[in-house]
C-alpha cells in the first residue's frame, strides 16, 4: 500500500519551512536595523518651524557667532534659545515689514516666547550638558553638523548610544584649540595640535568616559 503523499510533498514541506524560516529572519533584521537608519532617526530632515530661520544665511553670510543666540552654551547643560528680543535687535531696523517675519514681530509685542520644533533631542534617561563639552575642546560640528551651511537647520546625526560611545572612546580626532570651536570654517591643518595634545591639554583620559554614570545618572 502506498503513502497518502505525493514524493513532491517532501519538496513542498521544505520550501515552506524554509521560506517561513526566511521571511521570520529578514523581519527580525528589519526590526533590529529599521530604527537605526537615518530614515528613522530622522537624519536630514527639516522640520517646519515658526520662522524659517537660516544658519547659512546669519553664521556664514553675516558672521554672527554661536553664541549671539546660544548664551548659556559655555555654562549651562543646555545652549539656550534666543530670546525674541535677540532676533528684534537687527529685525527692529532691517526686514521691518518682511511678512517672513511677522511671527517675530507677534512674539515681541506680545511678550510671549516663539515655540521652535526641537531638531536635536535626545531621551529623557540621557544626561548631556553643552558646557562640559565645549570646555574640553569639542566643537559644534562635532555633533551638530556643517550648520554654517544649513539653509534650513537639520538633524546631521543619530545621536544612539553607539554615536556618543565612539566618540567617548577616542575623543581626541573631535577636540579643537579653544579658539576654534565656534569657527564653522576651522579645518585641521599641518599646524593643530595633535588629538594626543589636545587630549592632554583638557585634561582627559584621566576618568573611563564610557563609564556608565557619564550620561546615566
């Protein structure tokens, strides 16, 4: 007496085993690596803000420095927002009518604060203080990308673990000379000191910076 299956049934029974094994794999690759695309981490996006505010236009075309805007990056965990009375003190003699600018104008007279839509975020059980960054030599760009040449300010990096932890192993390829870090045109040259120099003139390497407490607290 003969068996109730077909020989191909065999064939059959494995290709579906293994295309269910397949497909059960490639899901699982997408969930680990879908997250950490630029695409979900919104890397080069702009988001729609209040007013379209140009860094390519006030850091390059007019030579403002960071901290025109950003006060408290020097000494505060975070940089800071300009107030709108920053903005009002070229916007009350040039670009007096621009209808771009009439939420500025809105926010001045009615003393209430422009609402921007955060670029850079990173989560809640993260600590990162912006003072203790620039006072060990790492420059804007590091983590905030060419803004000097953002027409529209973007997302330039993930900011995962993964991207602070490469950079706490070696910090020494992103530290600048003190002068240099607000300089959006500063390229190393055969004169910078080296990244062992300047690791030394900050003072690092004296403490694990991939010790857990250094952003969990």
């Amino acid at each position: 007496m003969t068996g109730g299956f077909d020989p191909s049934a065999n064939l059959i029974t494995k290709a579906t085993l293994f295309g269910f094994l397949f497909v059960l794999l490639a899901g699982m690759g997408w969930w680990f690596l879908a997250s950490r695309t630029d695409y979900a981490n919104s890397v080069g996006w702009v988001l729609d803000q209040p007013v379209p505010f140009s860094h390519e236009h006030h850091v390059s075309g007019l030579g403002l420095d960071c901290r025109f805007c950003h006060t408290s990056v020097e000494v505060s965990a975070t940089a800071g927002m300009p107030a709108t009375e920053t903005c009002m003190t070229c916007h009350s003699q040039i670009w007096t009518s621009a209808k771009l600018l009439e939420p500025v104008r809105v926010s001045f007279l009615q003393h209430q604060p422009i609402v921007w839509n955060r670029v850079n975020a990173l989560p809640d059980y993260v600590y990162f203080n912006h003072s203790i960054h620039i006072a060990k030599g790492v420059g804007c760009e590091s983590c905030h990308g060419e803004v000097g040449k953002m027409a529209l300010t973007q997302k330039a990096q993930t900011f995962e673990m993964q991207f602070c932890v490469s950079c706490h192993r070696d910090p020494g390829p992103n530290l600048r000379p003190r002068e240099a870090i607000f300089d959006t045109d500063w390229h190393r040259t055969a004169a910078t000191p080296s990244p062992a120099a300047l690791m030394a003139q900050y003072h690092l390497g004296t403490r694990s910076l991939t010790d857990c407490s250094i952003c969990h607290r």
